[in-house]
C-alpha cells in the first residue's frame, strides 16, 4: 500500500479509542458544554463524526471510483447529525462511531487502491476537482480538526478557573471557533 | 471533594490513556515531526508533560500548602525535557508519562483538600499571586492545551496533502503556533 495511505489508515484507525479515552464517563460539564451559539460541544463532535462516516468519506470515495467528476459529491451537512444524536447518550455514540469506522477502514483497505486510483479526480460541489488521495488525506486531517476542536471547547470551560494562567494558554487564545 | 476538583482530576486522569491511544506505534512522520523552529512536536510534547508532572504541578501545590505566597515557584524551563528525551523512546515516554500522572493523582488524592485550602494563594515568579484552585484548573487546562498543539502539529503535516479542503479546517489556520 502507499506510504500516504498507510498513515492515513494508522491515524483513522485511532481516532475512536482516542475520544474513548478522552470522553466516555467524563462530566458533563467536560462533554455537553460549547463554546457558544452555533459551535460544537465533544457531544457534538461525536454525532458529527459519526455523520461522516455514514455520508461522507467512504460514500464520496466510492463516487470517485465509480464516476470520476461526471458525478458531484452530494453535499455534506454539518449539522446532519443533530436528529440522530438527540435520544443517544454519549457512550452509545463513542460505540457507534468506532463500529462505523471500524467498517469503513476494513472496506478501504478492501479496495486495495493503487497510486493510479489515488490520482483519480471527482467533483466537490463548492472545491470543484479533487483528487481521491486529496479526499482521503481530508478524512484524516477532519479526524484532528476535531480533536482540535474538542480540546479547545474542553479548555474554554476553564477559560475562567485558570485565573491569570490564561495569557499562557494558546488554547484559550486560538481563534478557529466554529471551523 | 469539592465539585470543580473532582473535575479537574477527571480529566487529568484520561490524558495518558489519551495520548496512547492516539500516539503509540503510530508512524514517526506524525509524531516527530514539529510545526517549524522551536514548535514542539509530538514526541517534545509528551517529554514537556513528563517534566511538567516532575518539576510543576505537584511541587508547586505543596509550595503553596507549605509557604503561601512566602516562597515564590521555581520558574519552570519549557524545554527542560529536551536532555531527558534524547534517548528514549516515544513508547517509553508515554509509560513515563501515565506512571509519573497517576503517582501525582494519588497523591493530590491524598492531601484531602478542602475548599479553604483551594483558596489558598502562592506566589508565581512572573503572574504573582495564584490560587491553589488556579494551578490545579491550570494543570487541566495545560494538558488540554498540548493536546490541542499535538492535533495541531500533526494536521500540519497534511497541509499540503488535503489540497484544496485547507480552507475547510480550522485547525490549519489556528494561530496558536508555538504556546
């Protein structure tokens, strides 16, 4: 397999122990709390992950596979996962996303994709063209844009108990909310 | 305990798990690699956080329960792991890192603080006076911190790799380089 691919799977493939360790049983104050109207709490974040594997890495890669660009990707929703997660604890989410995932590796790997497929180019409805590699690539680095995310909401819940420590924090200074 | 503490030990309690979970065995083009000169990269961090558990938390808690704000801390040298890591391991620091975190969780367990102790101030070389209750929401909020650089620095590394999706993630525009 490519060396690219090979690091993709190994971080794609950590990524549910990683929020297992980090949120399963941790107060609510920790989980369910966000950094403002219309921003993510790691609650959040898990239901939005969790829509992803469903609606957008491996269905989108496959669009790629089957129809280079002559088929635009259907846009992904960023709040789509906000009906499905309303009845479900945040266990039962952590679960949920570390089966689909799981799933959608072993059909990855199934693939057996070869640099030529990973040049392949499809069609993002705003991006435009871009390649398989690019898409997959994307599913990684969407994996620590949250865990990004989840760190900075968590710490932003401290933002007043840290008391004068907070002018060294970057964390409390990182401007990517929302993002 | 009081509520707040019983939070803060929450979290630091989860981040070796954490940092295992995502760092172990992973391929060295994510670990080792850092965001440019003098930025931590994932391995520095994890060797930061080991010094910190020796030289900062703890020692700094007992200062302030011992003297109050009479002594003042010890300043602490954000590169005083380098030395200490230059021959170990990634796997080896993250043993260090959980043994050395969970021998300081039983002793904070251990001093069976009450909220008058919480409220009690030391003195920090450059912030002046800090509660008990600051440090220990500050050493939280410090691992959260490093783990939002540590997600950072490894998105850093796809930057090129996800193409034009860059403007979708915000962890590829935080700012926060270097705190």
């Amino acid at each position: 397999m490519e060396k690219a691919l090979q690091n993709t799977i190994a971080l794609l493939s950590r990524t549910p122990a990683v929020l297992n360790a980090l949120l399963r049983d941790l107060p609510d104050e920790w989980t369910h709390r966000n950094e403002g109207e219309n921003t993510f709490s790691p609650f959040d974040a898990v239901g939005h992950l969790i829509h992803g594997e469903r609606t957008d890495w491996m269905p989108r890669a496959k669009i790629v596979l089957q129809h280079g660009e002559s088929v635009a990707f259907e846009p992904f929703d960023r709040w789509g996962h906000l009906e499905e997660c309303q009845s479900k604890s945040l266990p039962e989410l952590l679960d949920e996303f570390a089966q689909l995932r799981a799933e959608n590796l072993s059909e990855l790997r199934g693939l057996g994709l070869r640099r030529e497929d990973l040049a392949r180019c499809g069609r993002h409805p705003a991006l435009g063209a871009v390649t398989l590699s690019e898409l997959l690539a994307t599913w990684a680095a969407h994996d620590l844009d949250h865990l990004h995310q989840i760190s900075r909401t968590m710490a932003h819940q401290y933002r007043e108990a840290v008391g004068p420590w907070s002018v060294y924090l970057g964390v409390l200074q990182c401007q990517a909310h929302g993002a």
